[in-house]
C-alpha cells in the first residue's frame, strides 16, 4: 500500500493512502479529495516553450520542403509566424487549465475541455469544439496512465488479456 505526505492548512502533515480513506481528527481525506495547486506562470511558461520547439520543427520542415530564395534564415522570416502560432496555442491551453483547476480546486477533464476550447478559438470555433472534445476524452480516459495503478500484477495480465488483442499462432516454416 502506498502513501502520500500532504500539508493541510493547519501544516500539520497528514498521510493520506491511495486504496484507504484515512481520519485525521475530525476530518476523513480521501485520495480523490487532495489538490495541489498549479502554478499558473510556471505551467503556462513550460507549454508554451514545448509547443513553440515543435513550432519551431514544423517551421524549419515547410522551410525545407518548399522552393524559395531566402536559405536558413527562412524558419525565422518566412514561416515564422508557426512558432508563434504553437506557442501562443500552448501557453493559452495551460494557462487556461491551469486558472480552472485553481479556481475549481480540482483536477479533471473539464479543465481540459475549457482550456482546449479556449486555445482552440486561437484557430476558430470549429478547432474549439474539436480541441475541446479531443482533450477532455483525453482528460477522462485518465491521461493513458494510471489505468492499472491499483491493481495488482496478475491484475494488470488478466486486464490486458482482455484488452489487447491475443497474437496469432505462429506458422511453422517453410521448408
């Protein structure tokens, strides 16, 4: 069994278990209960940089595969404006999420349905609804981790059995 140290308000450390409620005085903390607050300019800073690298890729990629007369220095003069795209999308979809999930005091897949709507209108409205959908399905879906995090290994085989497709026999060789 696994456990976590958290601070309340009175600093008072209190162990919280990931497969047990726990009381701790007067008031009982449940894993799903405890918040960590985002740090909005940190969060922000990080998605931005990492989309406006990946803008930077796609930008030196059209750079490359197109015909024109300005060498290198056309990733930053001629598509440019992609890596200010990536970042600006990046920086709003995390500073969005971040601000809900403050305001919220929780952590799910709304934040990421508000945000991915938000930095979504950057493109329009259909790319709203579209981030929207694709980010909260991802929020919900528990971020592909953690879906087995209680289970026990024989747990985890017999669930992934389930899930994956069995492979096909092998064929024997040919002669």
């Amino acid at each position: 069994m696994s456990t976590s140290t958290t601070e309340t308000q009175s600093s008072t450390p209190v162990v919280a278990s990931t497969l047990e409620t726990r009381t701790a005085g007067p008031i009982t903390i449940k894993e799903g209960d405890i918040y960590f607050e985002k740090d909005v300019f940190t969060h922000t800073l990080k998605y931005a940089t990492g989309f406006g690298a990946f803008g930077l890729l796609m930008s030196a990629v059209q750079n490359a595969i197109t015909r024109h007369d300005h060498g290198a220095a056309g990733v930053i003069t001629r598509t440019g404006k992609i890596i200010t795209g990536y970042a600006l999308v990046g920086g709003i979809f995390a500073g969005t999420e971040s601000i809900v999930a403050n305001v919220r005091k929780t952590d799910d897949w709304v934040n990421g349905a508000v945000a991915g709507c938000t930095a979504g209108l950057t493109a329009g409205i259909r790319a709203c609804f579209g981030m929207a959908t694709i980010l909260s399905v991802y929020d919900w879906a528990g971020q592909w981790q953690g879906l087995t995090s209680g289970m026990t290994d024989q747990e985890k085989r017999e669930w992934k059995k389930k899930i994956y497709k069995h492979p096909s026999p092998t064929l024997p060789e040919r002669q």
